[in-house]
C-alpha cells in the first residue's frame, strides 16, 4: 500500500505505520488524516497482523492540526466544508477500532491532534522528554476529532478541562500519573521499548487478545455513555468565522512565528 504522507512497514505479525512528514513536524493536514483512516481499514485486511506501531518520523510523533494546510477549505460550499471538517474524527475513529492492537511510539512533540491520536492508540510509550499540550482553545477553535470524549475517558473531566481550557504544558510523569500514558523511557529507548511490548504481545494468543481489546473499548464506551463526538466538524466550522476566535488564531500564529 503507497501512501503520500505515510509509511507502511510489515515484519510478520507487526505493522509499523510511520507519519512521514517531518518537515512539518508529521502536522495533520487533509492528505495524512485521510491516509490514516485508509491505512487503519488497511491494517485490518491484513489478517496476519496482529499488532501495529504507531510511530513520528524526524523529530516529532505529531505536532497537532497543520496550520498550513487546514483541513477547512473557506472558499468550498458549506457540504464540502462540513466533510472536510470531519475528517479528523474519521481519523481518529478508524485507528481506534483497528483489529490488531495499536501501541504509539511518542517522542518529540504530540500537540493538540497528536494527543487525539494517542488517545485512539490502544496502548502509548513515551520518550521522557517529549513535550505534550493542546492549544485548541488558545488557537480559538474547540478541541475536536472526538478528543474530549476520549480525554474525559482516559484522565477524567477535572483534568481534560484543565489542559484544554488552560492549553498549558504537561510531562509525560504528569500524564502517567494520570494513567494516560503506559510507559514513559528515555529518548534513546523509546524505539525499543514499542518493540519489546509489541513482541511481548505477540506471544500471546491472537483470539483472547482481540476479545480482551474490544471487550475492554466496548466497556469504555458503556462507561462514557452520553458523550458524542459526532459534531465535532460543525463545532469547528462554527468557530471559523467568529471575529474572536479569527483574532486568537492570529495572535497564536504570529506568537510561534516569534520563537522561530
């Protein structure tokens, strides 16, 4: 499978799916969410595969929505907007509900998006000095691509409203504490680390462990009953032309364009 923004690798029963833009940080743009949910309905034709590694080329797992390349397009019609406005959640949705077991391999940054496609990984290792927020807010958009049912999920609400209302920095100690993170290594073992439990899974029986997995999503989701993403796109599109929020995106661009 070829894909513009993505890598695929198989090694038997591992895939490894690699985001390939690291220029841009790996940043979610139209092209790579939309690969993404191809590769994970891809992964799952591929019966061998069993477990799959979720990992950042160059210097970042993931620096969030590419501000360059919004998955918003203002001159499309309302139908096309709201669809592309969806694609982020799509994404997120169909790594979420792969067969085989996702483990992401985070180093560098993981920003905004990027922690919603943890969230979605099923299992996450974390290099001690990768930087993690979510400046949504701040950038005058909702967090979206179902990322506040996933952190109320995963961390709790007192939490998930601190960190998205606040858009502060949080560690990875801080995000283990809160159980959001499995491991946390060094730099330097973080590659071997992803392996190491990918293997360790692989030497379990595949039938128990994919029942163990949607068993275990299917009680997460009973447990979040009441929660629902499914307008995320249009929470977002609704921000887009409110003066506020245009003037916080403004200011946060010319903010980062300041620390370069």
């Amino acid at each position: 499978m070829q894909f513009e923004a993505l890598k695929i690798e198989i090694d038997g029963p591992l895939g490894i799916l690699t985001l390939n833009r690291p220029d841009r940080l790996n940043a979610l743009g139209k092209t790579i969410l939309k690969e993404l949910a191809e590769a994970a309905r891809w992964f799952d034709e591929q019966m061998a595969v069993r477990v799959v590694i979720i990992r950042g080329e160059g210097r970042a797992f993931c620096a969030g929505a590419d501000l360059k390349d919004p998955a918003i397009v203002p001159h499309e019609d309302w139908i096309m907007r709201r669809e592309m406005a969806h694609y982020g959640l799509r994404m997120a949705d169909a790594i979420e509900g792969m067969r085989a077991v996702t483990i992401a391999q985070v180093h560098g940054y993981a920003v905004g998006g990027g922690i919603v496609l943890m969230a979605a990984c099923d299992i996450r290792v974390v290099a001690d000095d990768t930087v993690l927020f979510i400046p949504e807010v701040e950038l005058g958009i909702p967090l979206a691509w179902g990322g506040i049912p996933r952190l109320v999920r995963e961390i709790g609400p007192a939490l998930t409203k601190e960190l998205v209302m606040t858009c502060r920095r949080f560690t990875p100690t801080e995000a283990k504490a809160a159980g959001f993170v499995n491991r946390v290594v060094s730099a330097q073992e973080v590659v071997t680390e992803a392996r190491s439990l990918a293997e360790s899974l692989l030497e379990m029986p595949s039938v128990p462990l994919i029942i163990t997995k949607e068993h275990v999503n299917s009680v997460a989701r009973a447990m979040s009953a009441g929660s629902t993403s499914f307008s995320d796109g249009d929470a977002l599109l609704s921000t887009m032309g409110d003066p506020g929020s245009q003037e916080a995106r403004q200011r946060y661009v010319q903010k980062a364009i300041g620390k370069k």
